[in-house]
C-alpha cells in the first residue's frame, strides 16, 4: 500500500497534476492512488522527487504495532 493520496492531498495538489508531470494517463495515477495498482521503485522513487518527499513517506508500513 502506498500514501501518494494522502500526500497529494496534504500538498494541496490533483492527480491530473501529478500525472501530467510523469507522463503518465491520469488513470495509470489513479489505480496508484487507489492503491489497485502499485508502481515500480523507479516510478516511485521519480513520485517522490516530483512531491519532494523522501520515498519512505510514501509507502505504509507493513509492521504491525508491538505495543
């Protein structure tokens, strides 16, 4: 699962707009977005680049709480 929605939305920013600066159709970010579709490290690492956030942030852990 990844949080590209949650960052998109936390920057004020769509995902046409995202889309348009991957080259990417808006429904190829969309099913990342939902989470149906998940893109490569290299896509993720260029999302990244694009929000200008450090790529851990967008990716959910997948370790479950200890506490």
């Amino acid at each position: 699962m990844n949080r590209i929605k949650q960052v998109l939305y936390e920057q004020d920013l769509t995902q046409t707009w995202l889309a348009t600066k991957l080259g990417k159709s808006y429904n190829m970010v969309n099913s990342y977005v939902q989470n149906r579709r998940q893109p490569s490290l290299d896509v993720l690492y260029e999302i990244a680049s694009i929000l200008k956030v450090d790529v851990r942030e967008l990716l959910e852990s997948n370790k479950a709480d200890t506490k």
